[in-house]
C-alpha cells in the first residue's frame, strides 16, 4: 500500500467555533517564560571600566540544558499556526478574502509596534542627553531590538498563511515536508560551506514547517492521536533532535540554534505540539479557574504589547540599578542567583505595569471604517513596510533615529491599507 503526499482525511475537520482555552493558556504561559527567560539574561554589574550589561547565560554552563525547556519559540508558533488556520477559515467562510485577512492582521501587529518603536526611540534619546555613554545607549539599543526578529518572521508566515493552508487541505504530508525538506537543505548548506549567512533563509523555512504543525492541530489530526502515540512521538522526536545535536550538526542549546534558525527547532515544535496535546485537557480545566481564566483573557488581549514593551522594561530597570548606587553581586555568583526571585517579581510587576498603560492601544475596538475590504496588493504592501521597520532595528537598532525610521514605517503599514480601503468603498 502506497501512501500518497496528497493524502488527506475523509472528511475536513471544521475549526471550532470559539477560541481553544489551552491554546489561550499555553501561549499565555509561554509568554511570561520568554519574560522571566529575557530577565534572566540581563547581566548588569559595575565594572572596572564602567557599567556592564551583558547576557548573563553566555557564560553559564548549565544554560544549554536549560534551553530545552525554556526555548518556547516553536510552540509559539505552533499555536500561532493553530490560530490562524482558525482565523482564517473562519473568515473565509464569512465570504472575506485574502486582503482583509491579512489587513486584519497587519493591523493588530504593528498598531502596537509602531507605540513600542516610538517609545524605545524617546527611550533611547534620553538616555543620550543624559549623558550616558554612546557605547552602553548603543547596547541598550542592540537588547532591546533583538527579540523583534519573532515579529519580522511572523509577519512572513502569516503572509503565506492563505496558501500554506490550501496547500495543507489538498496534501497535508507534502504541505509540512516541503519546508522540512528546505530548511534541512539549507542545514547541510550552511554546515558543509561554513558560511553561516546562508542559515537566515531558514528564518521561512523553519518557521512555516512550525507553523505547519499547527495547521495539524487546528484540523483534529492530532487531538485525534491516543495519549500514547502522542507520547511515543515527543519521545522518537526527542531522541532524534538529541542523537543529531551529539554529532554536532545542531548545537545542543536551543537558544543558539535560534541564531540562525536550524531544522532542529522543527523537532522541537513537534514533541512540544505532542505533549501540549496530551496536557489539552488539563490546561482547559485550568483555564477554567477564575482567577487564572482572568489572567489568561487579560494576557491574550494584549500579547503584542507584553512582547514589544518587557525588553524596554528590563532596560530600564537594569538602568535603574546602575545608578541606584546599589552593590550589585557579580553575575553568576551565589548572591547573584539568591537575588533572581526578587528580580523576577519586580520584572513582572513592572511589565504589566507598562503592558496596563500601552495595552490600550492594542486592545482599542476597531473603528468601523478601518475593517472593510482590503486589496491583497495593500496587505502585502503594508506587512512589507511593517516589516521593514522591523528589519531596520534589527540591524541599527543601537540609533535612536532608526527606531523613530521603524515607527513611521509601523504606522505606514495601516495606514496604507485604510487608505485603500477608504478609497474603494468611495468608489463603489
């Protein structure tokens, strides 16, 4: 029996109707594990030269072990792919189209990014005429623009969304191996040449498998799975991503095999997709409790913005306690790591502090004229400018002129598809 690449189910699975509260729960969970990851990096001391700011893991070995719990990227992704197979089928249901899909997204993407770049550029100017050192602005700069590549690389992905779930519909196999395939390609490229630039292109590849994986759990196939088998693939999968990091094609930090992004992080999605099905049900009795329930809704209404806002936040704070005139422990030492509860309470209350006060741009009702039919050409238009913006920090992201540069090209991606959209319900 031969089996075909364009085998799909006997009859499509419906997404459901309402929104999946261990889906809300998981990626709810996983965004403080990015917050308190993030804070567990800033490394700030008094050195002989001046202040230090530093990633703190770089030189902790324990960090790779770590990473394979805290590396919380693929299943982000994962029910990023959930969620938008949802969304999306939803909305074409509802007779919409490609453009207004994507504007709708675009929209709730970089509204809150072009408040968050424009925040960090005040930031950074501040910081300037308070005469702090160009040096340490330039690596505040750097820190707070490195997590933006999760934006860039999303709003690819959710470009491609529309086609990737058609492709999934006709032949799900091929749909999910065709990108396997590619980033493995460009693996074997990057390790056999040496020449690491050429791993960026897995920054797609990657990230639409990911996404991929997340198609599957939105269709039922794998909510369909028996605890065990699901069990047995975390297991093959594990054991596979740890046999090939052993020969030292991938590393065995997850963390570095972000940088860039290697096939293993495929592996990774998968057994964290196989044991988030397992754990489903569980996650939505939690979910059900009131007070985490009012945690979960409040987190999930404005996600965009804790992202965007908790690395200025760790700024800020590591800022504080330089001139605080506090006596700082040296980083990594018994003092240092006695000290992390204190420093992860103060860094979650100040992060929601800040997601209460900009959240409210995320979690603003649309106004009426701003959701109406959009052209594809405009949404591509606008995810384009968008994730210029994006681009533009993470390669001059020490300068506070780039990031005001970001902001006008964050605010241009909506601004382009309400223009258009204006323009065609005046002509009709």
């Amino acid at each position: 029996m031969t089996l075909s690449l364009a085998t799909r189910a006997p009859e499509r699975r419906e997404p459901p109707a309402r929104r999946d509260a261990a889906v809300d729960l998981a990626r709810s969970a996983s965004l403080v594990v990015v917050v308190l990851l993030h804070a567990l990096m800033v490394g700030v001391a008094a050195g002989a030269a001046g202040p230090v700011l530093e990633n703190a893991m770089e030189h902790w070995p324990g960090f790779a072990a770590l990473s394979w719990l805290v590396q919380v990227m693929p299943l982000f992704f994962v029910l990023g792919g959930f969620s938008s197979y949802t969304q999306w089928e939803r909305m074409r249901g509802r007779g919409a189209g490609y453009g207004e899909y994507l504007g709708a997204r675009v929209r709730r993407l970089f509204v809150p990014a072009a408040v968050a770049f424009g925040g960090v550029a005040v930031l950074l100017s501040a910081l300037t005429l308070a005469g702090v050192p160009e040096s340490l602005v330039a690596v505040a700069g750097f820190r707070m623009s490195q997590p933006l590549w999760f934006l860039g690389v999303y709003v690819l992905c959710t470009v491609g969304v529309p086609p990737m779930v058609a492709l999934h519909r006709r032949a799900p196999v091929l749909g999910l191996l065709a990108p396997v395939a590619l980033a493995l390609a460009v693996d074997v490229v990057r390790v056999s040449t040496g020449v690491t630039g050429v791993g960026f292109a897995n920054l797609v590849f990657v990230w639409l498998a990911v996404q991929q994986l997340g198609f599957w759990l939105a269709d039922g196939r794998v909510g369909a799975l028996r605890p065990r088998t699901l069990l047995l693939v975390a297991a093959g999968a594990a054991a596979l991503l740890a046999g090939v990091c052993a020969t030292g094609f991938w590393s065995f930090d997850m963390l570095a095999n972000l940088n860039p992004p290697v096939s293993a992080l495929v592996l990774l999605g998968a057994i964290q997709l196989a044991l988030f099905a397992i754990v489903a049900p569980a996650l939505r009795s939690a979910a059900t409790r009131p007070g985490v329930e009012a945690v979960v809704a409040w987190i999930s209404a404005r996600p965009m913005t804790v992202y965007l806002w908790h690395m200025p936040v760790l700024i800020v704070l590591a800022g504080a306690l330089l001139v605080s005139g506090t006596t700082l422990p040296p980083i990594l030492s018994a003092e240092w790591w006695s000290s992390r509860p204190v420093w992860f309470a103060v860094v979650l209350i100040a992060v929601a502090g800040a997601v209460a006060v900009a959240g409210r741009i995320e979690t603003a009702p649309a106004r009426p004229d701003t959701a109406p039919r959009v052209s594809p050409v405009a949404a591509v238009t606008g995810a384009v400018a968008g994730a210029s913006g994006v681009v533009l920090t993470l390669v001059t992201g020490g300068s506070a002129a780039a990031w005001v540069v970001a902001a006008a090209l964050a605010c241009t991606a909506p601004l382009i598809m309400r223009r258009t959209s204006i323009s065609a319900a005046v002509s009709r």
